[in-house]
C-alpha cells in the first residue's frame, strides 16, 4: 500500500525525534568515548612495538650464541693447525698452516666485535623497552579511569538507549530507502543533526530563516515533500505554537532606496 506524504512526514518526525534523544545522551558523554578509543589504540601500538622490541633482543641474543659457537670452532681449529705445525715437512706446509692459524684468529677477532655490538645493542634495547612499558602503564591507567568515568555515564543512560535503538529500527522500517538515505546524508553533514523540522513562528528549525507565506501554506498542507531551499533540511509541518525569540530569526536582508524630497520654496508677497 502505497503511503501518503503526510504518513512519510510523520514517520520521519517520529525517526527524527528518536535520533535527536540519542544525540543528546551521547552529547552527555561528550568526547569519552573517543577518547577511550584513542587510548586502546594507543595501547594496542605500544605493546606491537614493545613486541618487536623483544624480539630484536631475541634476534640480538641468538646472532651472540652464533658468534660464540663460531669462536668455539676457531678455537679448535686452532688447536688442531698448531698440532700440525709441529709436524710439518717443508716451508711451503708451514707457511699454509701459519695463514690458516691468522684466518681463524681474525675470524675471532670478528666474533668478537659483533658479539660485543650485538651486546651494546641489547642494552640500547632494553632502556627501549623499559620506556615503552612505562608507556603502557601511564597509558593503562588513563584507559582504565576513562572507562571507568564512560561506564557511570553509560549505565545512568543505558535502558533509555536500548529502548530508543529498539524503536529507532521500528521507525526505519516505515520510511522508504531513498529518503531514509537522504536523511542520513543531511544528519552527517549538518552540525545538530536536524534533518526534519517543523516551522515555528515563521522560520524553519535548525537554520531559523523566514520561509515566504505561499510555502508555509504548502507545508501546512502536506501534500509533498518540501526542502529547505538554504540547508536541505525536510520541512515536516507548521508549528503554530511560538516558540522562537524574533530576534533569533534571520531575515532576508531587504535592499532598501533613498526617497529624495523635495523642498518646497515659497515666494514672498510684496
């Protein structure tokens, strides 16, 4: 069955006034829910990079025991050329095995110096990690009073916000997707989330400028849709009760002419 305009009119308000009752319990909350989501972020990168930091020390610590395993077989070829020296049988064995005996001596050498960089590094590390895990802890103790503060806020609101979301679906049921897409494009984009006003003391809600007489009565009517020529905004009815301040109403600047007058001379009698 096809729904009158006035019935689409209605179910909008209806959608509306449910939406603008959970803005203002989430305007109560304020920012903390942002807030509470920015510090479990945070969190959440603190602790990969404290993550990575031990398993650089892990990295760190297994290229060590590598350099001492490589010294440990330097040290027994070592061992083993010098035995040979003292049974060698010409120069030319002597002077092979000696080249041999450096080699393995400058592989220690290098063994050495990485194990002593990779320990230096170690130590770089763990000040990182030390940092980083006071990090968490500032950041956990920030999380832990927000959430506290979120959840009084919350469960002083959280009936009231089950029961509007329950009937905020029930009311999106009753509107067709195209208009229902509409309405949320103009709630993102306007500032108070007013997408379905009625007309109080001849201004339109939200923006409160004049709207000409000829379309008051349109709107009085409900035959179709209007919008707002200025915000978009879906001009449900006429709310005949005054409720606005008529210096809080806009008006259309008017251009306004300068009469000249003219100045009337009088002769004299003689």
């Amino acid at each position: 069955m096809e729904r009158t305009v006035a019935q689409k009119l209605d179910a909008l308000i209806k959608l509306q006034t449910i939406d603008s009752e959970l803005d203002e319990i989430k305007k109560i909350r304020g920012a903390l829910p942002e807030e509470v989501g920015d510090l479990e972020d945070d969190l959440e990168g603190l602790k990969t990079r404290k993550s990575k930091q031990e398993a650089k020390i892990e990295e760190l610590e297994a290229e060590i025991n590598k350099r001492k395993s490589g010294i440990k077989e330097s040290e027994a070829l070592i061992t083993k050329y010098k035995d040979q020296q003292n049974n060698v049988r010409n120069n030319r064995e002597y002077d092979a095995i000696t080249k041999e005996l450096e080699l393995q001596e400058l592989e220690i050498q290098v063994h050495e110096k990485k194990i002593k960089e990779a320990s230096n590094k170690i130590e770089q590390v763990k000040s990182e990690i030390e940092n980083t895990t006071a990090l968490i802890e500032d950041k956990e103790a920030d999380l832990q009073e927000k959430k506290k503060e979120l959840e009084a806020l919350t469960s002083e609101s959280e009936e009231d916000e089950k029961k509007l979301l329950k009937d905020r679906e029930k009311a999106v049921k009753d509107i067709e997707d195209n208009l229902y897409r509409y309405y949320e494009r103009l709630r993102k984009h306007l500032t108070n989330g007013l997408a379905v006003v009625t007309v109080k003391n001849g201004a339109a809600q939200g923006c409160n400028i004049v709207i000409p007489p000829q379309k008051i009565a349109e709107i009085r009517e409900r035959k179709r849709l209007i919008i707002d020529e200025h915000s978009g905004r879906i001009l449900a009815g006429v709310d005949d009760d005054p409720e606005f301040q008529s210096d809080t109403i806009k008006k259309p600047k008017r251009r306004t002419t300068k009469r000249k007058t003219k100045t009337k001379t009088t002769k004299k009698k003689s």
